[in-house]
C-alpha cells in the first residue's frame, strides 16, 4: 500500500517526489450526475490531483442527523477520483471559511451552552472532535496507506487570519487540534494554510505565492511549498459586480511559484459550482462559478486550456524539477530573471518578468526572448515552450446563454398571507415586549422572520419622516398597514461591526398619519457569516439575524409589543413540493404581476439537449427559487454597484457594473423530471411572464 511522505522539495508517494496539480471541486456545489465529467476535465487538463473541503455544515444540519446522500455522498465522489488514478487532497476543517453557511459549522453548535468557535472552548472541541473522529472513520478506507486517493489532509483552515484575537488560548487550541490530528492516524500528512502548529505543514493561500516563498523555506527548511489555494478567480456577492481574473494572471502566478522551488499548488476553485439551497454563506450569490477554469456548469473556458497548457509542460518536466535543487535566479538585465533546472540531461528554465508595466527583451541560450509585463516563458531543453502572457487562438471558448425550448407554461401564483398570529405546528408566535434576535427561534432552518408591531403616531409625529432599526439584519421588507412600503438599500457590506450600532442600523423614508398602525417587517437572512472578522471584535457565536434592537421614528423611539412569527406559511405547508395542493393556486397572472409575497408556479417538460439549463430570472426581483421541490437557491437580481475590496485588485477586475449581480440560475440535469415543476418565492414584486430557460452554450 502506498506511503505518503515529503521532504524538503516535495510531497513523496512510496518515497518519489510528486509534483502536485490540484485543483478544488466540492462536492456539494455540484451533483452527483456530474462528478465523473469534472474529474474527467480536470485530468485531461493535466491535474493529477482533487481538492475539497468537507462540509459538516451540510452533513449534520441537524444535531446527530447524518446526511451522507446524493451531493453530500462523499465516499462516491472519492469512488470516482480513485477509477479515474486521481489522489484527493481532503481539506476536513471543520472550520473551512469556503463561502459556505457559517464557515462549515453547522448552525445548531450555536445552541450549546457556553460554546465559543474555534478556540481553547470545551464545548466546542467536543463537538469539533466527534464530527472529526467520526467523519475520518466514515472515508478511512480512502486514506491512501488504506488503499484509497487521499494523500493529504487539512485540519483547521486560515487560523493564522484569527490567532491574534485568541492570544494563548488560541495557541493551546491549535497545539489540542494538531495532536488530535494525530491521534486519528489517517497515515497521510497533515497540512493546515495559514497557520501551524508542530508536526503539520504549513501551507500558503494566495493571488502570487512567489513572493512568499523565502520567507516560507527559512522558517521550514525541511518541508515543501505547497500552495492550497490558488485563487484563479474570486467569489461574487449580491450588490457587487462580477469578479474576474484573467487566464494570462493565472499562468504568470502558477508557472512563478514553481520556477522559485514550489511542488504543489492548488487552484481554488478548479470548479466553482453552485451555493445550491441556503448553503452561501452571508451576502454569497447562488452562483460560486468563481471565475474559474471549469464554469459554474462543469464546462471548460479558455482558462482552463490555457493553464492545462502549463501544465502539460509542468508534468513532462516535473522529474527536473523535483528531483534538483530549488533553483537561485539569475539576474537579466531590466530585473528579469531566470531560473534553471537540470536533470539527467534535460533542462527546464524559467525567464520570468515581474513588472506589472514594462516588457523586457533578454537574450538566453543564445536567444533573444520578449517578455511581457507580468509573464514567464518557459524553455524546455532549449526550445521555447509557453509564454503564459500569450493564450493561443485555439484555446478561446466563448460562452453565452440562449433562450431555449421547452417554454414554461403560463405561471401560477398564490400570496403568502402577512403574518396574522395563527400559531403553526413548528413556529409558534412569540410575543415579547422586545424585539428578539432570529436565530433563536429559527434556528437557521428558514432564512424568513416576521415581525409584528402595532405603533402609535401621535399628532405632532405625523407626516414624511425616516423610521430607523436599530439592530436589524440582512435585508428586511416593511408592510405597513398590509402594504409593501419599503425594502432594505443594497449593496450589504460584507463585514460589519457588531459593536458599531451603524453597521446594524437601516433607514427608510416613509409618510405616516397619526394614529394606530400595524407595522409588520419581514426580514431575510442571506446567509450565516463565515468568519469571525465579519462581525468585527467578535466570536462567529455572536451572528444575528432579524430585529433585536430599537425603532425610532424622526428620531424618537416607538415602544410596542411585538409578535414575532418564524418561517413563511407556504414554508410550512411546502407549498414548492408535496403540500403544493394544500393552496388555491390563482391562473388570473395580470391581478398577481408586481405583488409582494407571492409564490409562483409554473411547469415545463424535459429538454431534448443534454446542455447545462438555467434559468433566466428576468423580471423577477428577490426571493428563492424550487425545481421538482429541491432549493435551488436564493435570487436577488439587485444590480451589480458596490466597490470591490482595495488588496483583490492586485489580480482581479470587476465585469457587469450596474448588472443584475445574478440573473441565470442552474437547473442541474440530476434534478430534471419528464415533467417539471418550478416554484418562486418573490418576496418584492415580480413579473415572471419574462423568465425563460436557457441553456448554456
Ligand atoms: C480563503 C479561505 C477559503 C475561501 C477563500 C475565498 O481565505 O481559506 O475557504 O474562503 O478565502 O474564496
């Protein structure tokens, strides 16, 4: 059975240096249906390697309810990567970030008495270590000394990001996990990124890894640079446009880490797939196509025929690599700089140019070499290879999304009734003097709250004005005396501060007259957060949702009751699947265009063409969306305005300001029926007469 290993250059299997091409696909943003072809991908592309995180978020979203079918079937995914030769690197966390719901936790560790995330917590060691010692046990065959593809395996992820908050007991955490790690006895090497703790290797997330590499082989002489994540793209959020990175970047970065000594690289993500049902964590949009080599589809892009040229090379090449010494540069005039590796005979050599700006003419071997702003070209035994500043017209693919058959027949609609107090079997009313944070009461299983108030304007209160919540989160809808008045501005910061009352406030511009009105404001979660950061000096265990705070109208505070009603009522009936008959569904469409709160349904047949199917949500405004009663996901066509984050431009550019942020959802094949049945939940006003399918071409 194979022994994994590494030494000072690389990663070993049975003792052989191993250059590793990884690329991360996880599991549950795709379907089991497409697995096998994303592998497939991916080898052709010249990985040798599979990258995932495991998500015990999704696994136990309820406390001791295992989930290990259909996407969350893990042992299957690891099936195919092992028929098809390709190792797995198994990045287990638990904590995992990944733009997932609470960063991989599951919701309901918010629920145990005393529990802070990811420090020296009783509570939260418990239940970290249950899921760890179980999950290990449930893929231990897959472990490669068993057998099986996976070479690798993280615990942790990034708490370098968090340490400083935790001071020592941060440290005594990571010194428990890493000899907890151990105890497991997988039999393959522990990593964990940014951040370490003896025993493990430490390894590095980054847009350029290059630049890191002399600070990382001084403080680990004797272990590899392996780069976990290399981030060919970027995450996109509602309210903010699309983010890009170009495949000519990608290249310059992957081709620099290896010419300066790396031996492993990952590229997160390889395939970004989709934030299917609630999975997104706070402000995700539904879409985690990441930009990145495979599309949120499965499909390829002129990224990846671009990189799986490099990598082609990198593979011929790699026994000169690994098997030599890391390479020192030599200077070239204008800093230009090559590096060289020899082995038996053959020659690998890197010319690299960093300037972002100027292009440079060097002569090497004899030859003279133009090298553009921000490229390597790579000679192989004297011929020149690749210029990673050059994509070949042959790897362009252009994509787009076509309005396809079948239509949708004529929709349907029924309107959520405004919460009136009738208790449901699972959400009974609260009420309380107070408004109260969410998540107590739904426990994240609904991302729906209501809250209900009847105000008292007097006399010299009446008129225009600004109604103020103190205390609120995500994005909340006003109905005041049965009307839609107002809804949350957008864009949403991604991080806010849960001791900076501003971060929490929301303003609306209303007219009130005097007397009694009933106020009643839905608020809609968008996710968990996924870090401590987003909440400012905060452990995660302080995520809020909903309306805990105070309201004040033209500045002076309203006192009320409230009755706090959890979920919706075509929620609980599950009117998006098999309680669909337990409402009136209304065929009249004009009376229903443009209504807050309405459901709609409508049908279409199987499509002939076995091409990726989407939906295109045009016309619609926010809200979630069924296909044959499976969530695929939250919708918000909120347009594309806030500003990108200061450092990602460094590789990444934005695409489609003033957009819809996103407006074609995926309709993955697996979940196709002969006859189909498609449900919206609109929450604002929509006119569903423009959605159609669409495939992708
Ligand atoms: C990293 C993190 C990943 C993911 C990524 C952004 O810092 O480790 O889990 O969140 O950022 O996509």
């Amino acid at each position: 059975m194979p022994t994994i290993g590494y030494d000072y250059r690389a990663v070993t299997i049975n003792g052989k240096r191993t250059l590793l091409l990884s690329g991360a696909i996880h599991y549950p943003r795709s379907t089991p249906g497409m697995w096998r072809s994303l592998m497939e991908r991916s080898k052709e592309a010249g990985l040798n390697a599979i990258e995932t995180y495991v998500f015990w978020n999704l696994h136990e979203r309820r406390r001791g309810v295992y989930d290990f079918s259909d996407r969350l079937d893990i042992r299957r995914f690891l099936d195919i990567a092992h028929e098809l030769g390709l190792y797995v690197i198994l990045r287990i966390g638990p904590y995992i970030c990944a733009e997932t719901n609470y960063g991989g936790l599951p919701a309901w560790l918010r629920d145990v008495p005393g529990i802070q995330m990811r420090t020296d917590n009783e509570p939260f060691l418990r239940e970290m270590e249950g899921w760890v010692r179980l999950f290990c046990d449930y893929v231990r065959p897959y472990f490669a000394p068993n057998g099986g593809p996976i070479i690798l395996a993280q615990i942790e992820n990034e708490y370098g990001n968090i340490a400083w908050r935790y001071g020592e007991e941060g440290e005594r955490y990571l010194k428990r996990i890493a000899e907890m790690a151990e105890s497991l006895q997988v039999g393959v090497p522990w990593v964990m990124c940014k951040g370490s703790a003896p025993g493990i290797i430490e390894t590095i997330n980054a847009f350029y890894a290059h630049p890191l590499l002399d600070e990382y082989f001084a403080r680990y002489p004797n272990k590899p640079a392996l780069w976990t994540e290399h981030w060919p793209g970027w995450y996109d959020m509602w309210g903010y446009p699309h983010n890009r990175r170009t495949p000519e970047n990608i290249a310059y970065a992957a081709a620099r880490f290896f010419a300066a000594g790396g031996t492993g690289m990952n590229y997160y993500m390889w395939h970004g797939g989709t934030n299917f049902d609630r999975d997104g964590s706070f402000l995700q949009t539904t879409s985690y196509d990441y930009d990145a080599p495979l599309d949120e589809f499965g499909l390829p892009t002129t990224k990846m025929y671009h990189l799986a040229h490099l990598h082609q090379i990198l593979q011929d090449y790699a026994p000169v690599l690994v098997e030599s010494e890391r390479a020192q540069p030599e200077q070239l005039p204008e800093n230009a700089l090559a590096y060289a590796y020899q082995r038996d005979g053959r020659s690998l050599v890197f010319l690299c140019n960093d300037d972002t700006q100027k292009a440079v003419s060097v002569s090497y071997g004899g030859r003279r070499y133009q090298l553009p702003p921000q490229s390597v070209t790579i000679i192989g035994d004297g011929q020149p290879l690749m210029n990673t500043a050059q994509v070949e017209p042959r790897y362009v693919v252009e994509r787009r999304f076509e309005a396809c058959d079948p239509k949708l027949t004529p929709f349907q609609w029924w309107v959520e009734p405004l919460p009136n107090g009738e208790p449901t079997p699972l959400h009974p009313p609260v009420l309380s003097d107070k408004p109260v944070e969410q998540l107590q009461f739904t426990h994240d299983e609904t991302d729906y709250c209501w809250y209900v108030a009847k105000l008292m304007v007097l006399p010299h209160q009446e008129g225009s004005g600004v109604l103020e919540l103190h205390g609120v989160a995500d994005v909340v809808h006003l109905f005041l005396d049965g009307q839609f008045v107002a809804t949350t501005p957008a864009p949403l910061p991604e991080n806010r501060n849960l001791d900076d009352p501003e971060s929490f406030t929301q303003r609306f511009e209303l007219t009130l007259s005097a007397g009694e009105h009933t106020l009643a404001i839905l608020c809609c979660a968008l996710g968990l957060v996924k870090g401590d950061w987003m909440l400012g000096e905060r452990n995660m265990v302080d995520e809020r949702k909903g309306f805990w705070g105070k309201l004040l109208w033209r500045g002076e505070p309203l006192e009320a009751p409230w009755r706090i009603e959890a979920g919706l009522k075509g929620e609980h009936y599950r009117v998006f699947a098999e309680g669909s008959a337990l409402v009136r569904w209304e065929s009249s469409l004009e009376v229903a265009r443009g209504k807050p709160l309405c459901w709609w349904k409508t049908t279409f047949e199987r499509p002939k063409s076995s091409t990726p199917l989407v939906l295109d949500l045009t016309g619609m405004t926010k809200g979630t969306a069924w296909l044959n009663g499976r969530c695929i996901g939250r919708y918000w066509l909120v347009p594309g305005t806030g500003k990108p984050e200061e450092w990602l431009l460094q590789a990444v550019y934005q695409e489609g300001e003033g957009l819809p942020t996103q407006r074609y959802y995926h309709l993955p094949a697996d979940w196709l029926h002969e006859q189909n049945v498609l449900v919206l939940f609109e929450e604002v006003g929509g006119d569903p007469t423009q959605v159609r399918l669409c495939m992708r071409v």
